[in-house]
C-alpha cells in the first residue's frame, strides 16, 4: 500500500491529511465571521490600563 510498511505509519499519514482538511473547513466557515462587538468592560479595562502606564511614565 504506496511502501508503507507499518500500520502505524499509515495512521500518522492518514491523521495528517485529516488535521489539514479540519484547518481548510474551520478556515472557510469562519472566513467572514467578523469581529466581535466590543463591550464596556473592555473600554473601562483599557481606560484603566491607559492611566496606569502614564502615571508609570
């Protein structure tokens, strides 16, 4: 079968292959899902992040 000798070769070929389709599907669904909104939290955190890298400044 193509040279391969060991069965457990054939896995590891065969596992390969498999991971690089899953990339290609998960990477075609996901294409233009668009960012996520943001949320007021992350604007107060990166308030707070702005102000304690100035005061440290």
């Amino acid at each position: 079968m193509l040279g391969i000798q060991d069965k457990w070769v054939f896995l590891a070929y065969v596992l390969m292959v498999g991971s690089a389709l899953l990339c290609v599907i998960y990477g075609a669904l996901t294409w233009n899902k668009g960012d996520e909104p943001i949320k007021p939290e992350d604007i107060h955190w990166a308030k707070e992040e702005k102000e304690e890298i100035e005061e440290a400044l």
